[in-house]
C-alpha cells in the first residue's frame, strides 16, 4: 500500500491507497491515529488503476508526499542559480541494479544488548536447545506451582471442570501424568508462575510434556490453554487461585508460557516441524480469532502460515460497534508477507485505535521482530501506540524511514540518545531521513537540523550518491547543509551588491557609539542609523551553513563575507522604524531565498533553546518573510498554545504584524476571528484593533482593505500560461478557482502538461494554480463569512470605499456580483437596489443600466430580505438565473424571523431556557459571528457573545461551560436566555430591550438559536 503523508503546522494527516484487482482500500486520518478505511469498486483493473493515479496526483498537488521506499524513488530537482549542488538527473528506475547507499551498511539492523537477550528464539536464530530432563523439571514445576499458584475447586457451588479436579490432584500428590485436560490446566498456572518467577528459567511443565509425550502433543496442549482461565478467587481468598474453560478471547499480549514453545520448535526435526505447521493449519479455525495469531508466533520461520491467518480474522466488536483490535495482531503484521495479507492486516485499525496494545511495550516482542524481519519490522513497530519502547526499537534500524520516524516522534530528552546513536551508526540513513522529516515537517523536530548539520560535517562527501533516492525536497534540504563542503559557491562579486553589504557602515573606522541603546544621528544618511555598540553574534547564528539569499539581478548567492552582515542588521531594533539597509536586501534579493534564509535563522535559534533575549532571529520572518512565510507561520501559530507555546505565540502576532503585507494581515485577522485558543485569540483581536486604530480604521473597515488580490488582473483573472495553450482562471460563488480552455470550456481541473507545451512556462503555470487554490481556501470562507455578517449588522459603505473594496478588487468583485446591493439614504431607508455586472458597472432589476447616487449621505449595503420587496426578490432572482449567478450566501429568499408578541420590552430572549444542545453543536456558532467569552475561575467560559452593530452585543449563557483548552470536557450544555447589552463585547454596560435592535438583526439572532436547537 502506497502511504502518503501531509505535515504543514496545522494537521499532519495521512492517505493509503491500494489496488486490489478492481477495488481501491483507501485509508486516511490523523497521523498516529487509526484513521478511517474504505473501499471503492471500478469497472475493472484498468478503471481502478486510473482512478488511482488520479486520486494519488490530486493529493499531491494538495501538499502529500509520498513516504517510505517507494517514496525514495524519486527523480532528483534539477539544477537551477541556486548555489546548491545539482543532482543526478537518472533516478534509481534507470539504473540497474542500482540499491539506495544505506542498504550497504552492515549490519542494517543491530540490536542493543539489552534488546537480544530479550529476542525469542527460532530456527534461524535458535539459540541454546531447552532442558529435556523430565524428572527434573517436574520438580521445579510442583516448587513453582505451590508457591505461587495453588489451585483451589470453586467455592461458589458451581461445578468445576473434570481437568481442573484432576489438576489440583496431580499439584496436591505430585502426580506427573495425567489427561489433557488436565495437562491444558497444569500449563496455564505456569503463566502465573512465570510473573515471580526469572525469565531464564524457562518454562518447566512444558518441557515436561515435550519430554514425556513429544513436541506434537505439547503443541495441542498449548492451544488448549488459550480457551483456559486461570484467575485470583477475589469473592473469597485472593491469595489462591481457581480455573475453568471460557469461550471468549485472549486479549492480553500472549505470555512466556505460550511461546515458550518456540525454543523445541526451534531444534525440531525438519519434518517434526512441518507436522507441527500442518496441525497448525488444521486448528486455526477452532481457535478464537484474538487467538490465532498466536500460530504465527510460534511458527516465525513459516510465512505462509501468517498469510493464510491474516486472511482468517474476523472483527469482533465493542459496545459501539466498531472492530477491537488487540496487540496479538502485530504478530501477523511481522510475519504475514504476502499483499493479500498485507491488505487485510492494514483494513484492521492501528496506533491510536488499538483496543489492548501491550505488544509495543513488550520487549520480547519488538526484539523478537526486529531478530526476525530486520528492518522489515518497522511496520509492526509504528503499527502501535508509541511508548518508551518504540524508540530503543527504532533506534536498531539503518533506514531513512526507521530514523524519519524516531526524528519526528521522540517525547523524552532521554529517547534522544536512540536518534544519536543511530545517527551515528548508519549515516547515510540518516541524512536522508533527517533531511526528509525537516523538509516534511514545517515545524522541524527539536535537535534534528543540528544533528544533520553535524552528520554532514562528517560525512559530507557521501551526500552525492544520495541524491538519487531523495524527494525534492529533502535533497533541497541536505544539499544545503552541504553546499559548504561539496560545492563553490557561485557568489556575487562586491560590485553587484547593495552599498549596506558592500561596505557596511557600522565596520568603518568612523563608527562609534557610546551606549549600547544609543542610535547615531541622521545626518549621514539612513545607512548610519544604527546601534552605537554592536555586540558579538551568537554562536547559534551560523549563516554560512544557511540557505543563502540570491540576488535578484543575476541569480548569484551572498557572498561568505555579507552573510554576517546580514545577521547583523537583523538585530538592530525595529520598534522605531526598520533600518534602511534591510530594505536595501529586501529589494537587492529574491523573496523566496531571503524567506528561506529567515526559516533556518529561526530554526537555528529554536534549537538553541529559543531564548527570549535573541528573539531578533525570530523576527526576522516578520522583516525578511514573504507570504508564503505568513502562511507558513500563521499555521503554526493556531497550534503552539496547545504545545505550551503561547508566549512563542504571541510574539508570533507580532511578527505577522512587521510583515504588514495584505495577506499577513488578513491571516492575523483569522486568528483574531476562530481560533481554538481564546487567550491567544484575544491577543490577535488587540493587535488588529491597534493596527486599525494607528490607521484611523475600525475593525470592519480594515478587513476590508486587508483581502489579498492574490495577483489576479482587473478583471480578477489570471492567465495560466503552457506557451502553445492558455488558460483563464474564474471564481465560483465560494470564491473556489476553476479554469476555462481557450473555447471558453470550463475544465473540472487545471490540464496537466503535454510534450508540446513549454515546459518551464507550464511548470510555472502549474505551480501558481496551486499556490492559487490554496490562498483561496484560507480566504474564501473568511470572505464569504465577512459579507453576511455585513448584511446582517447592516453595515454601510460610502460609494468610493464600495467601489474600491468591493466593485474593482480583483477577488471580492467575483462575491460582489452575485449579490444584491442597496443604496440607503442619510436616515437608513433603502432608495434602490442593483447588482454589479462582471465589466464593474451597475445594472437595475430590469438589468437596465444603474448610476450611483453622489449626494452626501447616501451609503450603500447589502439588503436583507427583510427590506427587499418582493418584487424586487422575484426580478433579482430572475436575473441571477438567467445568468447562472449562485449567490454565495442565501440573501433572495432568506428565512425571515419576528419578535413574538410582548417580547419587544424583554432585554433577553428566554425561548430556548434550559434546552441542552451537543457542546460541538454550540460551538458551531463560531462559524456564525459568535465569540467565547470571558474565562473565568478553573479556566471555564460560560458564555457566547456575537456583536450584533449599533453599538449592541448579544450574551448567550450556558451550563455547565466551555474549558478553555478542553472544550469537549462536558458532552451537554444547557442553554440560559440570550441577553443584550449596549457596548462591544469587551465592554458592555446596560442592558436594553429587544425593541433597541433593527428587525433584521432580531431576524438572524432568532435564525442562530433556531438552527442550534433545531
């Protein structure tokens, strides 16, 4: 199954696909989680193998990268003016065979001493042959036994068992011999036995049987035990025991005594042990299904067996109905090779959705796996819960994968000791895998860029020969890391640089300053506005080793001698102004490389420990960052505060506010309006209110002039150009982007490549559509959002900022004309009602033309279907049909609610007292305006507010509330009255009546709680 995973600071997800004749198992859902399965059926093997390629090609335009080995097999990037070094252009398709450089480390796997001696025995590893001495083991069985497990019949006046009576018989007399069942009885008190007693010693009673009546009849013994229960008397004496068959299954990791039986099988005769595979065979269906892996483990060296089990389970259910799948399965996973079986083992749920998970706790069992699959045991390894375990087994494996893994996983400072080691040990691996976590991972795991760092120091000229069997990405990340040591750098000549680089003014012996906050005067220019003490660059700051910024001109990297100076200027304070030379690299170097260069400076400082008194390395993405940087940080952002986070945070709003662009601002707008963690939320909203309020805005008037154009024309389309064919980008009514041919076809998506197309042009093309699509994901619904709570609030508009912001914006012309617009006159009363044609003029009901009134006082807004008469909601609708214009919300025909009779003197409404909704539920009003309220005592919020304009907000109380950072604590809330007070929603003073408010505003207030209790 080809595993696909997708990192970017918000989620980590992943997707599976496998084809299976006509049918595709499609998996996907949180990384580390069970996830979701289901299965999709085609015509045939050719439709399910287009249907494929198509689903795996749509997710990774979205951002998935493929994972594991078949995700190494990818064509190196091809050179470009990057100073980084050029790949091999074969990939390892066209080279015969050709294997990845980590397959040649030996050994591949290695286990830790501690780890061997756990490993369980079998024929290729067999170790010491187990004690055939009868006599001798008999005894120390009754010795263990009686001390640790006496046998008692039941008190309880249930009848016991023939095997049990005759089994406390043969305990009390020491009688050897005995029935089957009996001997069923004697061998599961050993799995009592066994807890106090050295692992070492083995298991006693077993091999008695084998001594006494052969390997065949112990191995049907041992299944007998697997329907036994051997359990403390806790209705009367704890300190004894009592036994008795049951029929339900073994959902503990199977124990010592079991697979015990591994050692005989491992020194048994050839054709013993065949026999013992065929009675195998013939018992697996009588078993219980948690049982039956247990035949897989006892028989490792027969694969085939583990296949045919694999194909056997069946899902036994919990009380919810879903599949309860216990740890015993891994033992399928580590045997079973066949991709029928591989298939049915991945359908069954993993990580997260186990239901008793102790096989990766168990030592035995992952030294056991790695003995016996080597590195093919990783995918039983991260098949479970992660425990304190999973990374001393990870850390056995020399693969990019296995290293990947334990680089991203890692919980304890402790647990970091594995990843160095293996760093250490298998090199090749762990370039690759380390550089593959960095690229995937827009957070980057702690001590992973300092550990590659360090490893290509080292190894530095064995980087090449990995290139071939890199993602793009990855191989951007390592051959960074080694463009120092393997490359020249193709530097820019002093000439070609800014004078702030050329000859920074702080190094001329002129230079002086007296205070280490002192600023020098400006009468030399803005160049000499910088500190007066200058001090030393922290020894995390290491810009050599750094994506270098290029310049614009001729695509050549910064020298070695300005990469300091660089660093430099970043320090210099910024509250007052940003100092000139940094806007002389802004405009000397690409974004895109001064972007990178920012990220590792950050990143550097991260892994430093992120000391607050050299955050200058993190502001540095708010001087140097693009927007792809706002969008990068801005995910990260939303989820720091559950990593306690939050003053990392916060800075982070500060960031995003230095950058001011357009689309930093709207992302930090989207934080102040949704987020999950209110007391960074609030934070946003201040810092929006200020930037409003430093331009003389208010919130509302800066959202509208903060939408990105995200680079559309007048027209607000974009050409996609392939050189012989074209291609126009429109919007839908969600603001969602589509493409038209150049007949004016709408496509239903944007048309891969041909031969005959320019293939840099094309590639260009391609990668700005989906830059397009996902800037437009993060704004649409944003926008959408913005624009009924307008018409909701009533808001208003002067005929130039209507224009500006809504008429001739590139994006939210495409909302514009698919809505009704009023014009209201000085006293709120609407005159007239038009529409916006797509050419951005104005056109009447009748679709005649409309001029805009240019008298003072005259506003336009959005009606609500309150104010539109129904003749004009009968033509509009009309029109927007006769255009084939959806709305992007429902405005013509919107429901309508009133005030019941009396309740216009109310100051709440009190219709939905004591009614309890889903606390999910009452959180969806975040999507409709509404805010949490204050925190109050152990973090609870027992309120919702929504500002409802004219100066009036609403307060929805609630019971029991909402805890901050634990929002789904309580399943229920009980609803109180919804309450309105004058002021916004950090100061609201008195209450007034319901009467205060417009009949619009009733209407939707009345809509939301409808919808809640609906």
């Amino acid at each position: 199954m080809r595993r696909f995973e997708l990192s970017d600071g918000v989620s980590s997800k992943f997707w599976e696909v496998d084809q299976t004749g006509s049918e595709l198992h499609i998996g996907f859902g949180k990384i580390g989680t069970a996830g979701q399965r289901q299965c999709k059926s085609f015509a045939n093997e050719g439709a399910a193998s287009a249907a494929m390629e198509k689903l795996i090609r749509e997710k990774t335009a979205k951002g998935y990268a493929e994972s594991g080995a078949a995700a190494a097999i990818v064509a190196a990037p091809a050179a470009t003016a990057a100073p980084e070094p050029a790949a091999p252009a074969a990939t390892p398709l066209a080279i015969a065979g050709a294997t990845p450089p980590w397959l040649d480390a030996d050994p591949l796997v290695q286990l830790s001493p501690e780890l061997a001696e756990h490993a369980l025995p079998s024929r290729r590893h067999p170790g010491p042959p187990p004690s055939t001495n009868g006599k001798v083991r008999w005894a120390q069985y009754l010795k263990r036994v009686r001390e640790h497990c006496p046998l008692r019949a039941r008190v309880d006046g249930g009848p016991d068992d023939p095997g049990v009576i005759e089994a406390i018989t043969r305990i009390s007399q020491g009688e050897r011999h005995g029935s089957p069942e009996s001997d069923a009885i004697l061998l599961a008190t050993e799995t009592v036995n066994e807890e106090d007693e050295p692992a070492s010693d083995g298991c006693p009673f077993l091999d008695v049987l084998v001594a006494d009546k052969g390997l065949l009849y112990a191995f049907d013994v041992v299944l007998m035990t697997q329907r036994i229960w051997i359990h403390p008397d806790y209705d009367n004496d704890d300190s004894v025991y009592t036994a008795k068959e049951v029929s339900f299954g073994v959902y503990g990791l199977f124990d010592g005594t079991a697979l015990a039986l591994r050692a005989h099988l491992a020194h048994a005769p050839q054709a013993l042990w065949e026999q013992c595979v065929q009675r195998a065979r013939a018992a697996a269906a009588t078993l219980h299904t948690s049982a039956r892996p247990l035949l897989a483990a006892l028989l490792p060296d027969a694969p085939e067996l583990a296949n045919e089990l694999a194909l056997m389970l069946e899902p036994e259910m919990d009380d919810q109905g879903l599949p309860k799948w216990n740890s015993n399965y891994a033992w399928l996973i580590v045997y079973a090779t066949s991709p029928e079986a591989k298939q049915a083992l991945r359908l069954w749920p993993s990580g997260a959705g186990l239901w008793h998970d102790s096989f990766h706790r168990s030592l035995p069992g992952l030294a056991t796996a790695l003995q016996d699959r080597g590195a093919a045991a990783i995918d039983a390894i991260m098949g479970g819960n992660w425990s304190d375990k999973t990374p001393q087994a990870l850390g056995c494996i020399g693969t990019p994968e296995a290293i990947a893994a334990l680089a991203e996983r890692y919980y304890q400072d402790w647990q970091f000791e594995y990843l160095v080691d293996a760093v250490e040990r298998w090199p090749d691996a762990a370039m690759a895998g380390l550089s593959q976590v960095i690229a995937s991972s827009k957070q980057g795991p702690d001590g992973a860029r300092k550990l590659l760092a360090a490893t290509v120091a080292k190894h530095a000229h064995r980087v090449p020969a990995l290139a071939p069997w890199m993602t793009a990405p990855a191989w951007k990340v390592l051959s960074v890391a080694a463009a120092q040591y393997t490359t020249v750098r193709d530097c820019a000549d002093t000439c070609d640089l800014p004078p702030v680089l050329a000859a920074p003014p702080w190094a001329a012996p002129a230079a002086r300053g007296t205070s280490s906050y002192a600023i020098t005067p400006l009468d030399q220019g803005p160049l000499q506005n910088f500190p007066a003490k200058i001090g030393k660059l922290p020894k995390f700051c290491t810009p050599l080793v750094w994506s270098r910024p290029l310049l614009a001109a001729n695509g050549k990297a910064l020298p070695d001698a300005a990469m300091d100076a660089v660093a430099i200027m970043l320090r210099f304070p910024h509250a007052d102004g940003v100092y000139e030379g940094i806007n002389q690299l802004k405009q000397a170097c690409t974004p895109a490389s001064l972007s990178d260069f920012a990220w590792d400076l950050y990143f550097a400082w991260v892994d430093d420990g992120a000391k607050a008194k050299e955050n200058w390395a993190f502001y540095a993405l708010g001087l140097l960052g693009d927007d792809d940087t706002a969008r990068r940080l801005t995910s990260l952002l939303r989820i720091w505060p559950g990593y306690g986070l939050h003053a990392r945070a916060v800075t982070g709003l500060d960031v995003l506010a230095l950058m001011g662009s357009d689309t930093a601002l709207m992302l930090l707008n989207g934080i102040a309006l949704k987020l999950k963690f209110k007391a960074l939320q609030d934070r946003a909203q201040e810092k929006i209110k200020a930037i409003a309020a430093a331009r003389g805005l208010s919130n509302e008037e800066l959202e509208d002039r903060i939408v990105p154009d995200l680079g559309l024309d007048e027209q607000g389309a974009l050409l996609l150009d392939f050189g012989p064919r074209q291609f126009r980008v429109g919007f839908d009514e969600t603001l969602k982007p589509f493409v038209r041919d150049d007949s004016g076809a709408r496509l239903a998506d944007l048309p891969k490549p041909k031969k005959t197309d320019d293939a840099a042009l094309s590639k260009q093309a391609v990668e700005r559509f989906k830059l397009l699509k996902k800037d437009a994901r993060t704004i649409a619904a944003q926008q959408v959002l913005r624009l009924e709570l307008a018409m909701c609030a009533q808001r208003r508009w002067t005929a130039q900022v209507f224009r500006d912001c809504m008429v001739t914006h590139p994006l939210v012309r495409h909302l514009a004309q698919r809505l009704v617009w009023g014009v209201y006159d000085a006293d709120g009363r609407l005159q007239a009602c038009f529409r916006v044609t797509p050419e951005g003029a104005f056109s009447d009901a009748a679709d005649d033309a409309f001029a805009l009134p240019q008298g003072e006082g005259a506003v336009i807004g959005i009606p609500h279907a309150l104010d539109l008469s129904v003749e004009d909601a009968s033509a509009f609708s009309q029109l927007f049909a006769d255009y084939e214009l959806l709305q992007p919300f429902v405005q013509i025909g919107r429901a309508t609610h009133t005030l019941d009779d009396g309740e216009e003197a109310y100051h709440a409404l009190g219709r939905w007292n004591g009614e309890v909704v889903p606390t999910g539920r009452l959180l969806g009003l975040l999507n409709q305006g509404w805010r949490l309220g204050d925190t109050h005592d152990s973090a609870m919020i027992w309120d919702l507010l929504k500002v409802l304009g004219d100066g009036y907000t609403a307060t929805l109380n609630m019971e029991p509330g909402i805890r901050a950072g634990s929002a789904y604590e309580f399943e229920e809330q009980t609803l109180g009255s919804v309450c309105i007070g004058r002021g916004g929603p950090k100061d609201i003073r008195a209450s007034v009546p319901l009467s205060s408010l417009g009949a619009a505003t009733v209407s939707e207030l009345i809509a939301d709680m409808n919808k809640l209790c609906a």
